[in-house]
C-alpha cells in the first residue's frame, strides 16, 4: 500500500470522533479536491491535504486558478473552517507551515497520527447544504457503477 494511502487510510478513522461527523475522501468543492473532507455537527468543515513529500508541499502553495490561488482564498475564508497538512513524521518543521494552518504528523512505525499543530479558525460560516453533499455522492456513486459495467462489457467481449 503507498505511504499516502496508509496515511489517508488512518486519517478517516482518527477523524471520525463524532458519530454525526460526515468524514469524506476525494471530496470536491469550490472547485478543487480535499484529500479528507469532514463536516461536523456544528457546520463547520475541516479540510486534510495529505503531503508526502516537500516538492508536493511547495506545489500546493502554488495550486489555483488565473485568478486566485488556493491558499489566499483559504486565508481569506472562502473555503474551510480549518485546513490542516497531514506529513510523515521528520519531512518538514512545525516553523515551515503557514500559521493558519494545522500541521498533523503520521508516525508509520506506530501507524498513529499526532497533532503539530493545531489548525486556526478561519471563519464561523456554516455549511449547510447537506443536498449538495448527496448529490456529489451520488454522482461518484453513479460514475463508479457506469465504469464496473463499462468494464465488464469490455471483458466479455474479449
């Protein structure tokens, strides 16, 4: 299994510390993916960007459109409530993370996860669309149905 599969393997469970807490992976929205996406109970999202290596770190802060860039929209409070870098154990220091940002280290010889960091809040706007969260569910859920019988035509005709 790769180490970032291992990682976002742990990270759903640890995340799941509420039983009315939606813990996603591979999430969509405001047109970019969460690697984990969690909605708690209060309304509040919390966003996890699984980092293996420091290039992949130093691209996210790249990441965006012409217009803006990721992480001076998450600053400025149009994504998530709070963002947090998920990173193997040693790969960066707590000072080279962002202070609005969370920092969670993955320790692979215990296979648990340790909070750095604690990620700030970066504003009270609520999500509250829950429709929309269906939706995309089951859109991923249709999409994923439609490759299985794409794939079995395809072996029966061989």
């Amino acid at each position: 299994m790769k180490l970032a599969d291992k990682i976002k393997y742990r990270l759903i469970g640890w995340c799941r510390s509420h039983a009315y807490d939606i813990v996603i992976p591979n999430y969509y929205m405001f047109n970019y993916e969460m690697d984990v996406f969690k909605l708690m109970q209060s309304g509040y999202i919390t966003e996890y960007e699984i980092k293996i290596s420091r290039s992949d770190l130093k691209a996210d802060f790249k990441k965006g459109t012409n217009y803006t860039n990721k992480h001076e929209q998450i600053k400025q409070g149009s994504k998530a409530n709070r963002f947090y870098f998920v990173v193997p154990e040693g790969m960066i220091e707590k000072s080279e993370i962002p202070t609005y940002c969370g920092l969670i280290f993955y320790r692979e010889q215990r296979d648990a996860l340790d909070v750095i960091q604690n990620a700030k809040l970066l504003h009270r706007n609520k999500f509250e669309n829950y429709k929309e969260v269906a939706l995309r569910l089951s859109f991923r859920e249709a999409n994923m149905r439609h490759k299985l019988r794409y794939n079995e035509s395809r072996v029966k005709e061989l």
